[in-house]
C-alpha cells in the first residue's frame, strides 16, 4: 500500500502502524509528532494505529527554541 509522509510517497505493508512507519523512516517515536489525514495521533497510541492506503501523513520532530 501507499502512503503519503510529507509530500512523499512511501510503500508500507498492510497492517503497518505509525510505529512502523516511523521504524522504516529512522525516527524514534518518542520524538516524533504525527498527523494522519488532517488528525493529530496520540503518541501513545502509534503502535495501535495501523495505517490504509493513501493516507497522508505529516511527521515532524519538535525543536526547542528560545
């Protein structure tokens, strides 16, 4: 299956999570923010929730600023 991660195109299997994406991206998850399909994800729940086809997801890692 599809998925889109920031603009880009990425083959996933079916019953891939955010966890996983976020595995194959190289990403710890604890430092990674995501938002699949305009709805932010709960990090406590990235390992539960399986990604479809032709999602769209934004991923990003926050920085501290000052």
């Amino acid at each position: 299956m599809t998925v889109e991660v920031n603009g880009r195109e990425h083959e996933l299997e079916p019953g891939d999570t955010v966890a996983t994406l976020l595995e194959k991206l190289g990403l710890e998850s604890g430092w990674a923010l995501v938002e699949r399909n305009g709805e932010a994800v709960e990090r406590a729940r990235y390992a539960e929730v399986e990604l479809a086809d032709r999602d769209r997801l934004v991923v990003a890692r926050p920085v501290a600023g000052g």
